[in-house]
C-alpha cells in the first residue's frame, strides 16, 4: 500500500491534536453528551467545526486515497484525545471500519451512494452482526448467525435480531450480515427503515459512542440484490478485510484517551501536595505514572508492528489478535492507574478520567474479548506445532 510519507501524515497530525485539544476537548462536558453518546446536534457540530479546521476525516485523502496502515496510525492516536475526538474528525467506530469496507469491497456505485456520504461526514453508519445469546445467535462466534436472507426475486429477504449495533440509533447507513443458502452475506442499506425496529437502547459501561448500542428487529426488510456487497456466501471474507484494521483502528484511538488520562494524572501528582510533598515525590504514585509510560510505549510499538503487518498486504489475523490482546490490557493498566493516582477526583466526572477508564474496560470486550484472542492465538500455537514438529 503507498502512503504519503510520515512527514505528511505527522503534519496531518499535528493539525488533528491542535484541533480535538483546542475546539473538541471544552465540548466533553457539554450537557449533549449523554450516557448513549453524543446526540445528533453535537455531532454536527462538532463536525461543522471540524470541516472548517480542516480535519474531516483525515485519515482518507481528497482523491479517495486511504493512509497506510502505519499512517493511520500517527493520525488515529491524537484523534482520540477526547472521547468526542473521534465523533468530531470521523475517525470513530463503526464508521472507520465501514468506510475501509466499503472502499476494499463495495461497486463504484455502492461507493458514490453509499461510501461518500460517509467519508464527508454527512452520515453515520452501523454494522450489523452481533446477535442476542438467548437466541443463540452470533457474538464472537460469527459462525453462530441466525439472521436470513431469502432471494425474492430482485429483492433479498431479511429476518432476525441484532443486539450492540453501535450507532444504530441516528444512522444513515446500514451494513447488515445475514445467512443466504450460499452462507454468510452483507448488504448496504438506508437507514431509517420501517422494517429495522430499534428494541431498546441498553445502558452500557461506555457513553462516547453516538446512538449507543441497540437491540434491533429485522422484519421481513427487502434489500434490493444490487445492494449486497460482493457475492453471495463471501460475506465472511469481507469480514476478515474488515476485522484486523477495525482492531487495530481501536487501538489508536484509545492510545490517544489513555495518553491524556495519564496527562491529566500526572498534572494532578505534580501539583498535590499529601504528606509534606507532592503526590509524584512519592514513590508509590510516580512509580504508577512511570509505568504508565512504559505500558503506553509499549502499546505503541505493538501498534505499529501490526500496521507494517497489514501495510504488506497480509490479513494480518493473528497479529492483529496479538495487538489488541496487548493494547487492550496494557491501556486498561494506564486508565486504571491514572484513577488511582487521582483519588477522589479519579472517580468523579470532573475530568474525563473516569470516562476513560469506562470506555478502555468496554474496549477489552469490543472487536473480540481478550480471552477469545487468545483461544484463537493457542489454536494457532498447536497449528504450527503439529506442521513443524521441533520440540
């Protein structure tokens, strides 16, 4: 994949931290941002803003091109400074990773319907696959879908129940995953749609996400089959086109909270005083924040790896299983720390702090939980075992 060179994704960048330091940062109190994210009015405005600063979804160049893996990378991380860094750049989940979709897989005209309302931020998105577990359906086991798809003519048929579709609630764009006689498939959709029934909006531990994650119905919804993206029974390998750059594109963003919860530690220790000094003169605090900064160094070297990984042009499967396994835990650690450095203060709501470490906990259990990473990676350890036979 050709890129535009780390000088110019670094200048990107830099004008991306200015802009969700500057503008977004004072919005995170902002009585819009509620426990099911950001309303709609925020979000636009956030955005106006945004296009007027030159940073509208800055990871996807004029021309349509898409940084690098690795670039993305230098201009995912400081989107997520703020938790509302992402929503107002649009650099957010699950429109990052819809848009890398679209753009590997959709037609030339599933893109210009589709895609460029996305990339100008005009839309939101939602991908549709997790399903209920009383209905026995798919969570981190896609394989275990429920929902069908039925040829009807020109028109598909679909019937079933999705449960955490992010943003769903707001959205102007559907990706929905459902089971053909052929196997798994995705169609594009218009949302709002009679046949989408939004269940309920549960409450959930994170709050940074617009429409929050619904509980929808599928009734009898009928998707022209034009709209399906690619072939049917495919539907599972343009999951895997999708999955390491949308875990990996999870990464970046919460490197960048977990970096500015450990600034706001750090501010704190240096100017409390406890004890006849100040809090990071003792050794059981600045040895906390001193970890902070190996584990963040760490989760950023683990997420560069992976994005040359993906730059080769490989899945990048178990690698990216690695590195979410890694920066998941290791940002966990810094939120974690970052609250107990801070006391009192760490877990009340006047800093973003506390909703840092809500969102990074929520974020161990997205795009995979890490114990499930982990049985994939121990099924790949006996896999290359049993082909090399060297012990």
């Amino acid at each position: 994949m050709s890129g535009i060179g780390t000088q110019a994704a670094l200048a990107i960048a830099e004008k991306v931290e200015a802009f969700v330091r500057d503008v977004v940062a004072p919005y995170e109190h902002d009585p819009r941002a509620t426990s099911h994210g950001p309303t709609e009015e925020l979000v636009l405005e956030l955005r106006e803003k945004a296009r007027a600063a030159g940073v509208m979804t800055p990871h996807i160049l004029p021309d349509g091109r898409h940084l690098t893996q690795r670039e993305t990378a230098i201009v995912l991380k400081p989107s997520g400074l703020s938790p509302l860094g992402p929503v107002a750049v649009n650099t957010m989940a699950p429109d990052e990773g819809n848009m890398y979709l679209i753009g590997k897989v959709g037609s030339p005209e599933l893109k210009e319907r589709f895609l460029k309302q996305l990339v100008s931020g005009e839309a939101r998105s939602a991908f549709f696959m997790t399903e209920p577990a009383e209905d026995g359906g798919a969570g981190s086991d896609p394989s275990m879908m429920q929902t069908t798809a039925k040829l009807d003519g020109n028109h598909w048929v679909i019937n079933g129940r999705k449960c955490f579709i992010t943003g769903a609630v707001g959205a102007k764009v559907g990706i929905i995953m459902a089971k053909s006689d052929d196997g798994a498939c995705m169609f594009l959709v218009d949302l709002p749609d009679p046949a989408i029934i939004i269940e309920r909006v549960p409450n959930t531990i994170d709050s940074s996400m617009p429409g929050g994650h619904a509980t929808i119905i599928l009734d009898n919804l009928r998707v022209p089959a034009d709209q399906m993206l690619g072939a049917s029974g495919e539907g599972f390998k343009y999951a895997q086109i999708r999955l390491s750059p949308a875990r990996l594109s999870h990464c970046m963003r919460w490197h960048g909270a977990a970096t500015r919860a450990h600034e706001i530690a750090t501010a704190y220790a240096c100017k409390r005083s406890a004890f006849g000094k100040l809090l990071v003169d003792h050794e059981g605090v600045g040895f906390m924040l001193a970890e902070n900064l190996i584990d963040l160094k760490q989760a950023e070297l683990m997420i560069d790896w992976c994005a040359d990984v993906l730059d080769t042009g490989s899945l990048g499967t178990a690698e990216s299983s690695m590195a979410k396994v890694a920066v998941s835990e290791a940002l966990m650690r810094v939120a974690d720390r970052s609250v107990q450095v801070m006391g009192g203060t760490g877990v009340s709501g006047d800093t973003i702090v506390e909703q840092v470490f809500r969102e990074i906990r929520a974020f161990r259990i997205y795009d995979g939980p890490t114990e499930v990473h982990k049985w994939s990676l121990a099924k790949k350890v006996k896999r290359d075992f049993l082909k090399g036979q060297h012990a």
